[in-house]
C-alpha cells in the first residue's frame, strides 16, 4: 500500500508571513491612532493674531481658561487656588519652566489678570498667550 513515486518531505519550519502582515497592520492602526488619542479635548476658541510663531522649549507648561471658566493645568482641571501651588512646585523643579496661557476669547479680562499675577507671584519670566495665526 505504499504510494509510487518520491516521499514527501516534511516541512519543519514555521510560516511568520502571516504573522508579520498583522504585526504591520497593528503597526499602522497605532501610529494613526496615537496622535488622536494624545489630542487635547478640551476646547478653546483661541484670539487672532498676525506676528505669533511656534515656541520650541524643552519645558513647557500649559494653562487653559475655557469660555465657562475652567482652569485646565497640562489638560487635567484644576482650581485657581491650587494653581498656584502646583505651578510652584513645577517652578521650583525646573527654573527655566515656559507658561502657555490658551485662553477662549471670550473669557473675561479680570480672570486672565488673575492669573497672571499668579505667575507674576511666582516669578515666572517665560510666559506666552497662545493664538491662532490667520
């Protein structure tokens, strides 16, 4: 009952092809979807201007006023009394720390001031308002 001809020989080696195509897919799912999951949610309606330019520093900080009034520290919500504090440690930890204030436009002048002295009190010298050029 044998079988005429040559024997067949067995294949000991594993097939990685189609596991190298769902590693790639998987490659490419994540880097689209990376930089959408790192965007920031909360939303501002930033002021115009003409003469802004992207800042480049190794360490920034970013303070958010939204249009309701919410203050965001790095996108995490905070309040304006401990503001203060956390920026300080952040300050003290790194004196060459850069402050971004993105602020709705139609947040009202008098809470913008407020924190600006803050970071005034806190002696923070690199300080920037963030707008979107035209």
């Amino acid at each position: 009952m044998r079988s005429c001809g040559r024997k067949q020989k067995l294949i000991a080696e594993i097939n990685i092809t189609p596991f190298t195509d769902v590693i790639l897919v998987l490659l490419i799912i994540f880097m689209i979807t990376t930089p959408l999951i790192l965007q920031s949610n909360i939303r501002v309606n930033l002021p115009s201007s003409t003469t802004g330019q992207p800042l480049q520093q190794a360490r920034q900080i970013s303070v958010m006023v939204t249009n309701e009034g919410m203050i965001y520290l790095d996108n995490k919500p905070t309040l304006r009394k401990t503001l203060k504090a956390d920026v300080s440690k952040l300050y003290q930890a790194n004196p060459e720390l850069e402050v971004i204030l993105f602020s709705d436009k139609m947040v009202r002048f008098k809470d913008l001031v407020a924190l600006l002295d803050i970071f005034n009190e806190l002696g923070i010298k690199n300080l920037n308002i963030a707008t979107k050029t035209e």
